[in-house]
C-alpha cells in the first residue's frame, strides 16, 4: 500500500465529516457535507490501492573511463599511488604473473613516501617490465 496522497485529502475528509455533524438535521447542509466526505474517502481508496506500485530505482551503471581514473589516481597523492600499483598489479596479473602475491603494506608504505620523481620511475620501471613480458 501506497500513501501518496499527503494531508490534503485527509483533511477534506475530516472537515466535510464535522461539518455534517455539525449540520445535524439541516439536510441542506449536512448531505452535500457528507457527498464531499465520501468523495475525498473514495480518492484517498483509489490514489492508495488504485494506481500500479512504484517503480524501484533501478541500477544505473556508469562506465568509468579507466584513462580518467589512472589520471586522477596520479594526481591523488599518496592514496592514488597506492590505487596507481593496484593497478599495475591487476595489469601484470591478467597478462604475465597471474600468480603475483598482492603488494604488502609495507611495500605500500614505502611506495607512499617516494617522491614524485621517485615514484614516476618506479612506475615507468614497472610498465617496461610488464611490455617486455607481453
């Protein structure tokens, strides 16, 4: 069940009923009041159980462009290293060393501190070996 409705029909309900009460025997008032009530009870009916359920979001998928995602890592500092060897770690396992232990944190630690030039040639270094292997 669906309340989509809000205050407003509610309301309306509520309003028209008092109204009728308070009318009593005062047809001339009481029976419109009353139609209104019934009315506004009726949408409320049809507006909760009348209408198809609602639609769950669905998954949207968004395809990430891995050229962006290396270019980002490498402006990331010490994180975007750590994710830069991830990835050449995933590249060397999927063509070369498909057995390659997972880089330890240490490694991880001491890759993080390298400086920039440093860390450039380890990663130049890493990706001659990974072409001369293919």
């Amino acid at each position: 069940m669906r309340f989509p409705f809000g205050w407003k029909l509610p309301l309306v309900a509520a309003l028209a009923i008092g109204v009728a009460f308070w009318a009593g025997t005062n047809f001339v008032i009481s029976v419109p009041a009353a139609a209104v009530a019934v009315g506004a009870a009726g949408l409320l009916l049809v507006e909760a159980w009348g209408g198809p359920p609602p639609r769950p979001p669905g998954s949207r998928t968004v395809t990430v462009n891995p050229r962006a995602l290396a270019r980002d890592a490498f402006r990331a500092g010490r994180i975007g290293r750590e994710m830069v060897v991830e990835m050449l770690d995933r590249l060397e396992r999927s063509g070369s060393n498909p057995l390659l232990a997972a880089t330890s944190t240490a490694e991880f630690d001491r890759i993080g501190h390298l400086s920039r030039g440093e860390f450039r040639e380890y990663v130049r270094t890493r990706l001659d070996e990974l072409e001369r292997r293919s």
